[in-house]
C-alpha cells in the first residue's frame, strides 16, 4: 500500500502545485484587469472634469456678447413691435377716410327727393 501512496501523494501535490501557479497567474490576471479598469474610470472622470471646467469657462468669456446680443434682440423686437403699432394705426385711420368718403359724411343729413 505504501508504493501506491507515495505516486498518488506526488500526483497530488504536482496537482495542487499547477493549480497554485494557475491561480496565482489569474489573480495577477485580475488585478491587472482591475487596476486597469479602475484606471480608465479614472481618467473617465478627469476628462470629464476637464470638460465641464472648459465649458464654465467658454461660458463665461461669452457672457458679455451673450448679453450684448440679447440687448440689441430685446431693442429690435420694440423697434418692429413700434412700427407695427404705427403702421396699423395709419392703415386704421385711411380705412376710416376712405370708408367715410365712399359713404359720405354721417352728419350731413341725407338729400332729401
């Protein structure tokens, strides 16, 4: 029994030597593939950061034509606004010439056959 034990118990720990190196390598496999995961989120997040720290900034230095657009909109929309009023109130009172000159004028009275 003695003979059979001793290639069952060699077999065993070469065994259990391979399975070690395989896990050790598959450990070393993870840890790479999670530190190379932690490290894309990382840089994930610092583009990110950097992204929004430029577009405070583009928005910002805009602010002042942004305003300056708005103003001159805003001056524009009250010219148009003010010509309109202007153009509908002629257009009122030729309406109401004209209207008067074809009827005739209300408060003469009206010829008598």
């Amino acid at each position: 029994m003695k003979a059979s034990f001793a290639p069952a118990a060699a077999a065993a720990s070469i065994a259990l030597a391979l399975a070690a190196a395989a896990h050790t390598q598959s450990d070393r496999t993870s840890d790479t593939k999670t530190a190379i995961k932690e490290d894309a989120k990382t840089v994930g997040h610092r583009i990110a950061h950097s992204a929004r720290t430029v577009g405070h900034a583009v928005a910002e230095k805009t602010r002042p034509a942004r305003e300056a657009i708005k103003e001159d909109s805003k001056k524009a929309g009250h010219a148009v606004a003010h010509g309109a009023r202007r153009v509908g109130k002629a257009v009122k009172e030729t309406a109401q010439k004209t209207k008067e000159s074809v009827r005739g004028k209300s408060d003469e009275p009206q010829p008598k056959d």
